[in-house]
C-alpha cells in the first residue's frame, strides 16, 4: 500500500514506453482523523495464481487529488 505525497511526485521521461494489460480496480474513499483519502486498489491479472487478492492499493489525500486533476489536465488533453 502507498500513501502519495505531492513532493515525491516527479516526472520522467522513458525512451521505451507500453501499454500495460488490464486488470480489475475498485475504489474507496474515507475520512481518517479528519483527512480524506481516496483509495484505488488493483487486482492481479486473470493469469496469477490468486487474480482475486489485491496487487497494490494506492492512497491519494485532497492536495495530491488535485495536483493530479492538473497534471491530467495538461498532459492528457
């Protein structure tokens, strides 16, 4: 499980670059001593030995939220 924090959020340029294949996700959001967390979980792909046990859970609080609704922004459209 991670926790995103806006400062280690850094870009980087990869010369080989793939689409990765696809796999299930759920989401959750919570409040927790006052601060929000919106979670995404992903699952393993149909081919592991358990598809159905979560693969990596990752945790985005209100200000990474937003910083990313930015970076979506600027470089997706």
């Amino acid at each position: 499980m991670a926790l995103i924090q806006k400062e280690k959020i850094i870009r980087l340029d990869k010369e080989r670059n793939s689409i990765h294949s696809t796999v299930n996700c759920t989401y959750t959001s919570f409040e927790l001593e006052g601060k929000k967390i919106f979670q995404l979980d992903t699952y393993g792909s149909s081919d592991r030995q358990h598809p159905e046990k979560i693969s990596q859970s990752l945790q985005i609080d209100q200000e990474v939220a937003k910083m990313l609704i930015g970076l979506f922004m600027k470089e997706l459209f």
